[in-house]
C-alpha cells in the first residue's frame, strides 16, 4: 500500500513538473490524500504546541527548584 502511494505521489509529480493540470478533485483517491495531508498538518502543529507548552513548564520547573 506505501509502495502503491509513493508510485502515486510520484507519477502526480512528473506531471506537475511537465506543467499538466489535471482536475481530479471528485476522485476518492485525491480526497483522500488531502483530507490525510490536513489531518496530519493539524496533528504537527498541535504536537509542536504541546512540546512548547511541556518545554515553557520544565523550565519553570528547573528555575523554581
């Protein structure tokens, strides 16, 4: 399935960079890939914030003690 996925990813991009636009905004596939790629954009920044948070307390905690 990764295999299948980076084959896709791939081919999307040699026509990209060949300048073919391509409109394939109904296929289940495509929605996929973009409903995945936000969820894991949200995931990053919420990770991100909560590692910023956990690093702002443990140096609170290292200069109270």
């Amino acid at each position: 399935m990764i295999s299948k996925a980076v084959d896709t990813i791939h081919s999307w991009n040699v026509l990209c960079e060949s300048g073919v636009s391509i409109a394939m905004s109904n296929d289940p596939d495509i929605q996929y890939i973009q409903q995945s790629s936000s969820q894991l954009k949200q995931t990053t920044t919420k990770l991100n914030n909560a590692k910023t948070l956990l690093r702002s307390k443990l140096a609170a905690f290292h200069i109270g003690c």
